[in-house]
C-alpha cells in the first residue's frame, strides 16, 4: 500500500514550532507554580529564563536570591524549611496541589484546549500511530483515536493528558479538578456558564445550599460532581482557583466577572464560615491570570470591585500581604474567616499557531448579547451557535479599536507579537535593504491603513525602549551575568524605572533554538519583509461568500476558535439502514446523538490538500481521492499476487495510517456533501448573484426589501445592507431611514444600537445629497485601479486569486499585489486608503526600512525608501544562490492582519505563495479569523 505524501511544512516551521512549545511550557508551568511559596530550589532550575518572561512572580519573587538572581542553597533551604514548617500541605513532593480552572470566555477555553494543550508541535499523525502499534499498553488509546470521538470525550482527554504531565516530575505538582469546565457569563455579574455554549442553561452561584450532600451553598448546580475530589471544591480552602481571562483590555466583563465570582465564593454562610475556623483553614489562593498581559485599567479595575494583588516584591523577595490573612467578611473584598491570597499575573500567549503559514492572537470576544431565533440547520448546529450564541468567535478587535475606542489595546498587543516573531527570526539579520542586526529584525516594513501605521510606530517606539533599558543596564553594571539586576511589577512583567515594558517579545526563552528556534546555521529562510494591513483598507471582502471549501465549512458549519468544527455525529457517521429516519429521530434528542469535534489543520493531509478547493472541484477531488484508497487496498489484498514477508510487514505497519486516512476522507464527505448541498440551493445563488451585482457598483435595494420581508436571518440581511452601502459610497439618507424602520419592525428596536455601532465601524454610511447618485465612489476607483473583478477566471485551474468567489479578488490581495510593483501607477488608488480619525501616526500608508540600532518611526520616514518588495526578493535570491521560484526557497513576506482575516483571503495568499512568478512565501498574521456574521455580531455585543 502506497504511503501518502507527507504534506511539505512551510519555511518558517522552526518558528512555529517554538511558539508552540513555547506557549505550552508557558501555561503548564504557570499551573504549576504557587505565587505563595516562591522557594523552591528545582523549580528555579527548571523554568528560570521562559517563566521570567511568562509575567509569573516565582524567578525574582524568590526569597533565597540575591539582588543579582543568584540562589544561594543555604538561604534556599532555610527558605524550604520555614515554608514547609507554616505550611504541611507543601512539605512533600508528592503532594500535589489542587486547583479549579475558570475560563473568561468559552472562545478563550477552545484556544487552551485545542491550541495550547493539544498542539504541542507539529508531529504527524502516522508518526504517534506507529510509536503506538508497536505498545500493547496504548492498543486501546490507538483504537480510540481510530474513531471520531463526541466533543465532551476530546476535551476530557485533553484535561486528562494536561494531569498528567503536571503530576510528573518532583516540583510544582498539581492536578486540575474534573469540574473544571466552568466559563464566566459575559454579563460581567460573577455568573457561571456550562461549556456548551448555551444561553438558556446559564447558572450563577445560589444564595442556598444545594441537594446532592452538597455543603456549599454557592456551588454551581450544573457543574456538581459526586466523585471525593470535585464535591464541595468551593469550600475546601487548599483548593486554588484560578480564573483563565482575556486581557490587554479587550475583555473587561469578564474580569468583572471573575471579580464578583471570587467574592460570592468568600461570601459564604455564617456556619460554613464556623467550620473554616473550627478547621483553622489557611487563606485559600485566587488567582487571576491575564493572557497575554495584565493592563494598568483593568488592576484597577479589580481594586475597585475588592480584588487587590497581595503578591508583593519587596527588594527582589517576594512578601505576601498581610491584610491577606485579617480582612473579615465585612470588607469591600468580601474575605471569610480565613481570608484569602489574591494573585494578579500575566502569561504572554499571544501567537497561537493554527497552521504552519497562519499564525493568530485568536482576540475573538466573548459572544454576542443579542441571540436570532434558534433556526436550525442541517448540520444541527443553530444559529446562535454559528454565530450569536455566548461563545461564538466574535470578532474583538474591530470593536475595540473603531467603536470603543481603545485603539491603543489593540496596537500594544499586535505590536509586542511582532517583537516576539522577529526574537524568534534571529539568523536572519534584517535581510537585504534593511539594516543588519544579530535579533531577526525584519529589514523592510509596510504599514497600509491608519492602524498598520500605529501598530508599526508603537513596535519602533517598543524597540527604541528596549534598546535604552539595555544601555542602561550596561552602564550600571557591566559585571552582571546572564540573569542581569531587573526590577519586575507586581503581575511579573519587567519594567524599567520609568514603568516601561523591557523585553517585550516575552513569553519566548532568551535561546529560541532550545525550542526548535532557528540559529546562524539554520538554512530556512528569514522573514525578509513585513506587511501591516488595517481591516478597514477592506472590509468588503468580509461581507462577501466565498467559495472555497474551508470558507463554505466557516459559512455553513462555524469554525471555532481553536481551528475545529462542531457537527453531530451522524452527520459523520451516519446509520447504514434507516439513513433518513434515524437523522430525523436524532435530529430530536441531542443527548443521543452528541456532536463530535473535527479538527481543520494541516495535521491532516487530506485537508490541506482539499481546503483551498473551489466549490465546484472539491467533490470530485474527494471521489479521486476516494478511487485511489480503494484501489490501493484492493491491489495489495489481491489473491492472485504473491507477496514476500517484507511486503506484508510493510502493509502492516501501514495500517494505522490507512485507516487514519480512511476515517478522514469519510468525515470529509460527508461535509463536503452537506456544504455542496447548501451551495447548490436556490436561495444562495440568489444571494451570490446578489453581491455580484453589488460588486458591479449596481443599486439592489429591490432584493433588499424582498428579503427583509421574508425574514432571512438579521446579520445575514445585514451583510447585504453593508456591502451596498461599502459599494455604492452610502445609502441615500430617505432610503436609509426607509430600511432602518423595517430592521426595527422586523427583528426588534435593539438592533438600533447595532446600525449605530455599524456606522461607527464605517460599515454602514447615511448619504446626505439631493442630487443624482454620482457613478464615480472610493470602491469604483479602487475596483478599476486594482481589477477587483475578474470574471474570466477558471474555478477548476485558477491562474488568478479571484478563483475563491468566481471572478472577485479580495482588495487585500491585490493590494499586496501591488506592493511586489512599489505600487507603481496607484497614486489614485493609495489616496482611496482610509485615514486616521484616532490616535496613531496618522497617515495612509507608510514603506520604510528598519535598522540597528533602532530609529523611531519619524526618523525612518525621512531616509528614502529602498527597492520594490519584488525587487528586494530578487536580490535575496541573487545573494543566497536561489535562482529557483520554488516555495521552501523563497524568502518569507509576513502579512499582518488588524482587524481580522477570513478564509477567502487566506486561500488567495496560499494561491500566491504557491505560483512560482509570485517572488515570496506568504506567511500569514491576524488578530483573529472572521467572517460577515462574526464580523458583524461583535458590534452587537
């Protein structure tokens, strides 16, 4: 039996393999460590540089170090011995700590599990399958990976794999508690939410005591646990609860959340508060760990709902506050008898690989408060669940930056990501027309939108930081060692006297090649480029339905965050007798027919080979598929051939892969049959002949109407009613108020606030004119300029990336196109960029060079701008010998998305990358994944 191509990984895989290693030592090390008894000699040893980064306190709120980070054994045992005689619990090694999980949001819990937990590194599949076959102890766990498995089983195994490896080694052990699957309510009322995403079963914390020999009575009902090690978790004081939340800003209901819940859970009744005292209970530990960062607002934010660090650095040595332990119930921060330890800290995972060319922050929001009727859809997922429903990936950045106004959040996260990936990038000293430098910087830099120029200003002006905290340092001391004199705040970042970050790139140890980082020898090439795009260059492409197969399984099924689908498991696995019947009877009771998760990455062959497919090839690219595994079976198994011993050990072996393959390939034809089957009805031709119209710069306010007074779905009328209003310059004022009365009476008067948050987003635009609708608008001139449209492109073999809607290419694309020319001949079409109406550096678009030592941005502005990107790769290849245009030799151009992505887009860049006359191999960045619902629901939130 033939062995399937592995699929070729893409050129920076050394990178994303460091991140991914990266950002799962980072949260299993953080789980880890006790903020309360930072003295333990091993631990230090183990995790020093990686953790010191993380924002944990344990590497400089260690008791026994000197001022220069130096342990001293004598002062680290007398330091042991005195923690350990106050506190039996941690006397032992093998004693492991408990502690409860709670996550900020069900998106944000989709991303540890599946992203962080799950992902360690990129090993293939047949290669576990293979290590397995040959254990007899594992037959069991080969067997079940054999099987699709329903989305409780994959996230129990997840958590349980997690345990085990935070209960090996001799420090820091702890075990997280089965019950850990509660997420905080959105709300921001210290309500809890089951897992399911499900707003009908929201429970909060009662004011009685629950059945079920329950002695808590704030304990979640839906989360009750019979088991020893989950009952009464909220009353047992050596239990740690840690709460998971999004921060740099863009979640604060949730930290509000998390806040009011830490105090319902002190709150308790008078006579459990007699049986903390009768027991002599030690002040249990909440801790409150923000990813990637801790803001100044959002400390404060916590200070005033009673929630204040008591972690505590006082002269390199960490003090736990001593209001901690005699703070009554009677305070503002609600402590019982026993009182309580308070930890804020921050844990740096930002980047989160989902594939080897698509890195994202996953900034995705908490969900939506407003919620479409359930109208459910052959793939038994409804339409909160697509989209609306508390954990739906809501796009947050948009939001944040254009209607709340916090610009600056969203600029400071991306910005330090950036800093991160070019630490990550060393070996490639800035390339060919930027200046030399031994940290990866990326030698050329382009800015295009308002927000790409702040997130390039603040990741110079970041640099420039870095650069003077290092002088400065030196001048000091010039004898400090490898772990240097730093000062660190009270959530473990490290800042300089002025209060500025040092080493923003943390999160990433000082020797990226420890974690499969490139080095000097290292022959991948480097990131020669970086392109910064701002979402609102573009937000027509986001309205628009692609045709792609990964943009179809987004539009139809919903991909969550975490990169998997949701889809019930008769759909993948559906009954030989009674097809038909058994779904519908299934189609009742969710409870026997589970939904199982499918996980869309490039760990599967099959999908990355089928992912970018146009609509009308993936089916039959799926059937060749299919012939071709039933051939090769059949070839072998034949009767009439002899085969050798080798042959059949051969076959053997390669049986864990064929199945694998086997099981793939039936999941995915299933969902290509219930994506083709919502691609060929009436309604969504209707719907894509709607927007080519549209596209075309034609009025379709007849469609509009029809469909309104149908009832189609509010955010996918929505879409629609933006993409006319982005095509044709604004809606004229007396058709605006028209359409505006009919979504009120039709969907409800809360999606007033809606159409004003769309207005504030440049969504949505009330023309005020009395005159003739004028022909020439900002989309005409870019769409001539740029050639947006292209109708003579083959679905089936594309020479143009306008195959992924049928004639459209994505204004993105085109510009980055362009920028291989120094977009030349564009001068009208640069003049259509939006400008900056916030903070920023102000202009339209920026082409500089970066140097070092680093300049700031006004300086850069003033030198002249170097060659063309396509002239720049040119010179790469002359000076590395690399006259070829294949993909792995071409030098990296990474695209950076504020604001978002969505697949259309990603599957144009891979269409680029790939085609030899295109001088780069795309690597793309983002904010998050988006597409027109989830777009369009974060505004709603």
């Amino acid at each position: 039996m033939p062995t399937p191509p592995t699929p070729t990984r893409g050129p920076l895989s050394h990178i994303i393999d460091a991140l991914r290693i990266d950002n799962h030592q980072l949260l299993v090390e953080t789980l880890r460590y006790d903020p309360r008894y930072p003295s333990n000699d091993e631990r230090h040893h183990n995790i020093n540089a990686g953790d010191a980064a993380a924002g944990v306190h344990h590497l400089q709120h260690h008791s026994a170090m000197d001022d220069a980070g130096i342990i001293h054994p004598a002062a680290a045992a007398a330091a042991a011995n005195t923690t350990n005689a106050n506190h039996p619990s941690t006397s032992s090694a093998a004693t492991a700590s408990r502690q409860k999980l709670i996550f900020g949001s069900h998106n944000l819990r989709r991303m540890i599990l599946h992203q962080v937990i799950a992902r360690r590194a990129s090993v293939p599949a047949d290669d576990k399958e293979q290590s397995n076959s040959g254990n007899s102890n594992d037959a069991k766990k080969t067997k079940k990976k054999q099987q699709n498995k329903s989305q409780a089983e994959e996230e129990e195994e997840l958590m349980n794999e997690l345990n085990e490896e935070l209960l090996t080694g001799g420090f820091g052990r702890c075990r997280i508690l089965k019950s850990s699957n509660n997420v905080l309510s959105p709300t921001g009322d210290g309500t809890l939410l089951p897992n399911n995403g499900n707003n009908s079963s929201m429970t909060s914390l009662p004011k009685t005591a629950q059945s079920q020999g329950s002695n808590n009575p704030f304990e979640d009902t839906s989360t009750i646990n019979t088991s020893n090690e989950d009952n009464n978790n909220n009353d047992d004081p050596s239990i740690t609860t840690t709460y998971l939340l999004r921060g740099g800003g863009l979640d604060i209901p949730s930290v509000a959340s998390a806040a009011l819940h830490r105090n319902r859970i002190l709150n308790m009744s008078h006579s459990l508060q007699r049986f903390q005292q009768q027991q002599q209970s030690s002040p249990r530990l909440f801790r409150f760990v923000f990813i990637p960062r801790m803001t100044e607002m959002e400390r404060v934010l916590m200070k005033e709902l009673g929630v204040q660090d008591d972690i505590i650095v006082e002269s390199g040595n960490v003090v736990v506050s001593t209001t901690a332990t005699t703070v009554t119930a009677s305070s503002s921060g609600g402590v019982g008898v026993g009182g309580a330890v308070n930890s804020l800290e921050s844990l740096p995972i930002d980047l989160i690989p989902l594939d080897d060319d698509v890195l994202s922050l996953e900034l995705s929001g908490g969900g939506s408060s407003l919620t479409d009727v359930n109208t459910t859809t052959s793939a038994g997922n409804s339409e909160s669940d697509k989209g609306g429903g508390v954990g739906s990936a809501a796009a947050a950045s948009l939001r944040h930056s254009d209607v709340e106004g916090c610009e600056a959040d969203v600029v400071d996260v991306v910005a330090r990501s950036l800093l991160k990936l070019q630490l990550l990038n060393q070996g490639g000293g800035g390339g060919v027309g930027g200046g030399q430098s031994d940290v990866g910087v990326i030698g050329r830099v382009l800015g295009l939108g308002p927000l790409a120029t702040a997130v390039i200003d603040r990741m110079m002006y970041l640099r420039l930081e870095e650069d003077r905290i290092d002088a400065q340092a030196e001048e000091e001391d010039d004898d400090d060692d490898e772990y240097g004199e730093n000062v660190y705040d009270e959530d473990g970042g490290e800042y300089n006297d002025e209060g500025m970050a040092k080493n923003t790139s943390a999160g990433v140890a000082a020797s990226p090649s420890k974690h499969g980082g490139s080095d000097c020898s290292n022959k991948q090439p480097p990131i020669q480029a970086l392109l910064v795009i701002d979402r609102k260059i573009d937000l027509v492409t986001p309205m628009l339905t692609p045709l792609t197969y990964e943009g179809l399984i987004d539009e139809v099924l919903q991909i969550q965050v975490g990169g998997c689908v949701s889809v019930k498991k008769s759909i993948v696995e559906p009954d030989d007798h009674n097809d038909h019947q058994s779904q519908r009877t299934r189609g009742r009771d969710t409870n026997t027919d589970p939904k199982v998760l499918l996980p869309l990455n490039d760990s599967d062959p099959l999908y990355n080979e089928v992912r970018d497919k146009h609509v009308e090839v993936f089916g039959s690219f799926l059937q060749n598929q299919a012939r071709a595994l039933k051939e090769s079976h059949s070839q072998f198994t034949n009767r009439e051939t002899a085969r050798d011993l080798s042959e059949i050990h051969q076959f053997v072996k390669q049986i864990p892969v064929f199945t694998r393959n086997l099981r793939s390939l039936k999941n995915h034809i299933h969902i290509a049959e219930l994506v083709k089957s919502a691609a060929e009805a009436t309604s969504f031709r209707q719907r894509w002949q709607t927007e080519r119209s549209m596209l075309e710069s034609e009025s379709q306010y007849d469609a509009l109407d029809d469909l309104i007074s149908s009832g189609e779905p509010p955010y996918r009328w929505l879409r629609l009613f933006c993409l006319q209003s982005l095509t044709s310059n604004g809606i004229k004022a007396t058709r605006y108020e028209y359409l505006r009365r009919e979504v009120v009476q039709t969907y409800g008067f809360e999606y007033l606030m809606v159409l004003n948050d769309l207005e504030k987003a440049g969504l949505l635009r009330k023309r005020e004119t009395f005159f003739m609708d004028s022909m020439a608008t900002s989309y005409s001139t870019l769409r001539k300029s740029l050639n947006l449209i292209n109708a003579e492109v083959d679905p089936s073999n594309p020479d143009d990336p306008a195959y992924v809607s049928s004639g459209y290419a994505p204004i993105t694309v085109r510009w980055i196109q362009a920028a291989m020319r120094g977009f030349l001949g564009l001068d009208e079409a640069l003049k259509e960029l939006p400008s900056s109406g916030g903070s920023g550096s102000g202009r339209q678009w920026i082409d500089i060079e970066q140097k070092s030592p680093p300049e700031s941005l006004v300086e850069a502005l003033k030198q002249n701008r170097g060659p063309s990107l396509g002239v720049l790769a040119k010179k790469f290849s002359d000076s590395t010998g690399q006259t070829d245009k294949i993909q792995g030799t071409k030098p990296v151009l990474l695209v950076y998305y504020v604001g978002g992505i969505t697949y259309m887009e990603i599957a144009a860049l891979r269409f680029l990358s790939k085609r030899p006359s295109f001088p780069y191999a795309i690597i793309c960045c983002t904010t998050e994944i988006v597409n027109g619902e989830t777009l369009l629901r974060s505004l709603s939130c």
